[in-house]
C-alpha cells in the first residue's frame, strides 16, 4: 500500500512535465483503489503474481509500446513479464531479474523512497512536483463514509483513527498499549474512536473493544480499501506503526502520530511533511541493528503510553 501510494508525486510530476503522455499503471489488484479517479493515468492495468494469470495479460502488454518503463515498485514476480513489455528505455531504483546495471538506479545513503522515484523521474527530465502523496476521492466516497458515520454516531473531524493492524506482527503497537491509550482519549476529550484495521485484526479489534467504554467506538476493519481512505480522511487524528494506513494519512493530510518499531522513519516515514500534521516516535530498539529480526516482538518497549498520549495532546491543540 505504502510502496503503491509512494509513487502518485511522480505521477503527479510525469504529466505536469509531459501533459500528452499516456500513463498506464501496472499494479496488482489489491491496491488500484489508490489509483481510482486519478486524473493523471490514463489506464491501470491490473496483474497478479500467479503465472497463469500474467499469461492471460501478455497478450496487452505486447501489443503496447512505451517510450519509457519506470519501475517505480516491484516484487520478483514481475520477472516473467519484463521480457515481454516493448519499450525504448528502461529504469528501475531496484536490483530486480533481467535488468542490466545501467538500468538500476544507484543511491549511496538512505534515500527516503518517495525521492528514490523522483530520482528516476529526473533520469528522464521530469521536474518535480513536490514531494505530497496523492489519493482522489470522489462525491460518491465522501457520501459513503459520512453514511456510515452518521449510523455509528459519529461526525466528521471528531474522531480519532486508532491503527490497530499491521503488515506483519512485529509491527504492531501491543493491543494492551492501544487500549490505555484509547480509555485515555475517551476518558479526557469529546472526540470519538475508530479502531481500523483489516479482517485479519478482527479478534484484536474485539478484545480492545470489550475492555473500553464502547459509546463513542466503533470499528473498521470490515471496510474496503477505498471506504477506509475516506474514512481516514474525515479523521481529526490518526495513530498508527509503520504500515500501509499511515501513508493514507499523511496523503489526505490528517495529523498523525507515527510510532516506529523495527523500522526508521528515515527509510519509511513521512516525507518533508509539516510537523504540524505528522509526529514520529522512535523506539530505540533499531539504534544497534540495520535490520529487524522479523521473530522478535519487543521493538515498541521504548514507546510508552504517557509517550503518545503527549503527542496526541500537542497535535490536537
């Protein structure tokens, strides 16, 4: 979600540079509600990594031919189609299969990934167009959401966003630290709660409600990718680890507390934005380590509660 949300500035800046480019996307399908009434692309082709279903896509990509291919993200999977794309030229910021060293864009320090696209960009003479994060939402989405906050009681801009979910577990805030966290909020302001997550957060989700004073809670972890953007967009403040939601965030410019575990905001964080709208904290657990050991589950023991609820009280006056 992140890495997909990470190249809409370059996309923003390709057609602001070159306003007769036709730009497709290659995305899977999961993630094209990022890209849904984005003015700037002109198709989103949408692929999956099982074999027997790129097959089925070949014959699209080969009767297509671009002047340019960006790999702005990609996973190994994408190296049975490479060979069949038709294409001038080539450039990628990753060491994928099939690709010759000049065609790989080289960083030699920690280059936040946002610039790493832009950098690709510039390759091509695309000037930037800034570094903010794009998510189109539509008459029919702010509809849908204020529906349903409407039906649980709540308005817009009075709620708080609690993120209880995360890509992969070590990345996740413990669930006992997010319900203190939220009897603190319901305990000490008006504002509402909603607990997001996805299905997969369901029974964590549950227990956190159970243990809170459920008036002013509710949850989403039911809701489509595209419903929570624009749920996430109506929120007066979200908090969140490191992971795909903390990005919608930071694109529909909602303030936001970002706690940082086994992960730097340097590498992953927000992106030149006003630290009026965005507070990191960062747990000291990466200070000796390069990379996260994924069967560890103690890299948020740095980030109190009394930590968080600090910034919650400095982004909300």
């Amino acid at each position: 979600m992140g890495d997909c949300l990470w190249g809409t500035p370059g996309v923003r800046a390709l057609k602001k540079s070159f306003p007769n480019a036709g730009i497709d996307l290659l995305i899977r399908p999961e993630w094209e509600g990022i890209y849904f009434d984005n003015p700037h692309i002109r198709t989103v082709i949408s692929y999956s990594p099982q074999w027997y279903h790129q097959l089925a896509l070949l014959p699209r990509l080969m009767g297509m031919r671009y002047d340019q291919v960006l790999i702005f993200h990609a996973n190994k999977d994408i190296r049975r189609l490479l060979p069949r794309l038709r294409y001038a030229r080539i450039l990628a910021h990753q060491n994928l299969p099939g690709l010759l060293d000049e065609q790989i864009l080289k960083f030699s320090q920690t280059t936040h990934p946002i610039l790493r696209r832009m950098a690709l960009l510039e390759k091509t003479g695309v000037e930037s167009d800034g570094v903010q994060m794009d998510i189109f939402l539509n008459d029919k989405d702010n509809a849908e959401v204020i529906s349903f906050l409407e039906q649980n009681q709540m308005k817009s801009k009075e709620f708080v966003y609690l993120n209880v979910g995360a890509s992969l577990p070590h990345k996740r805030w413990p669930s006992d630290r997010m319900t203190s966290l939220a009897k603190l909020i319901l305990e000490n302001t008006s504002l509402g709660i909603i607990l997001g997550g996805g299905p997969e957060d369901a029974q964590t989700i549950e227990e956190i409600e159970n243990q809170i004073n459920k008036e002013r809670v509710t949850h989403a972890h039911h809701r489509s990718l595209r419903a929570n953007c624009a749920l996430i967009d109506q929120a007066r403040l979200m908090i969140t680890t490191d992971t795909g939601p903390m990005h919608i965030a930071f694109a529909t410019k909602v303030p936001t507390i970002a706690l940082f575990g086994p992960t730097r905001p340097s590498d992953s964080g927000p992106c030149q934005i006003d630290p009026q709208l965005c507070q990191a904290l960062q747990s000291t657990a990466m200070d000796t380590l390069d990379h996260a050991p994924t069967d560890q589950s103690n890299f948020f023991d740095s980030i109190t509660v009394e930590m968080v609820w600090e910034k919650v009280n400095q982004l909300l006056a």
